[in-house]
C-alpha cells in the first residue's frame, strides 16, 4: 500500500512541475511581448499583423491553462490537472509539428519557456511535448480518479 502513496507523490509532483513550467513559459511571454512577437513572424506561421493578437491569445491562453491545472491539482482533481496541462502540451506539439515539416530559418528561438537559443532539431522538442502530453493524459486517463488524499 506504501507504494501507491509514494507513486501518487511522483505523479502529483510531475503535474505540478509541468504546470509549472507552463505557467512559467505563459508570464515570460507576456512580460516580454515583443521578444515573443518576433519569435513568432520569424516562424514564419502567423502574419505580421496576427503575430501581436497570437502573442496575447498563447501567452494569457498558458496562464489560464496552467492555473486552472495548477488549481485542479490543489483541489485533489488529478484527472483535470493532467488533462488541462496534456491538452497544452498536445498544442505545443502540433505547433512544433508545423516548425519541424515548414522550418524557420536556422538560428530562430522557439519560443518554449524561457530559452532563447537557437533551436537545433525540431523533431526533438515535438516528440518531447508530445511524450509530456502523452504521459499526463494517460495519468488522468488511468490514474487520476483513483489518486487522492
């Protein structure tokens, strides 16, 4: 039984890291907007008069997501703090996945949490998002009704 209590404390600890991170990543862009903006046009997805409503829109977009994980989470509501941060980092992936097939020129940030170097493989940050979101859905999926206090 000791061991369902300690594995609870990973998964809870994992959610709350990612939720973190997301927060984290959401304020940074809206603290710096214009960084975030540039980051954007030169990804080459959005225009550069939707750039400055997409920086708004993914900024506060994570800052809600993440809270409302973050909150779910202190509410004992696994299931909906896994699912709220699977959801973002799902998003993240089908981003990166338009970067990695329509590549920005080489030298050009993505835009993830607070890095600001260079991204060097694509396909790398997609199947790393698309793990986390893997990882969290199949933690509300399979374990999140069942882990409380």
């Amino acid at each position: 039984m000791k061991w369902r209590v300690w594995a609870a404390e990973i998964v809870r600890g994992c959610i709350l890291t990612s939720g973190v991170w997301v927060l984290v990543s959401g304020v940074a862009k809206a603290v710096d907007e214009a960084s975030f903006e540039r980051t954007l046009i030169l990804h080459g997805v959005f225009s550069n008069e939707w750039a400055g409503p997409a920086v708004v829109v993914i900024a506060y977009a994570e800052i809600l997501i993440a809270s409302s994980g973050l909150f779910a989470l202190m509410c004992h509501r696994v299931r909906l703090a896994a699912w709220c941060l699977a959801f973002m980092f799902g998003v993240f992936s089908a981003y990166l996945g338009v970067l990695w097939l329509n590549p920005p020129p080489p030298g050009v940030a993505c835009g993830c949490g607070l890095s600001r170097s260079a991204v060097e493989s694509w396909g790398t940050l997609v199947v790393r998002n698309a793990a986390i979101a893997g990882a969290l859905a199949a933690v509300g999926w399979r374990y999140g009704a069942g882990v409380r206090r």
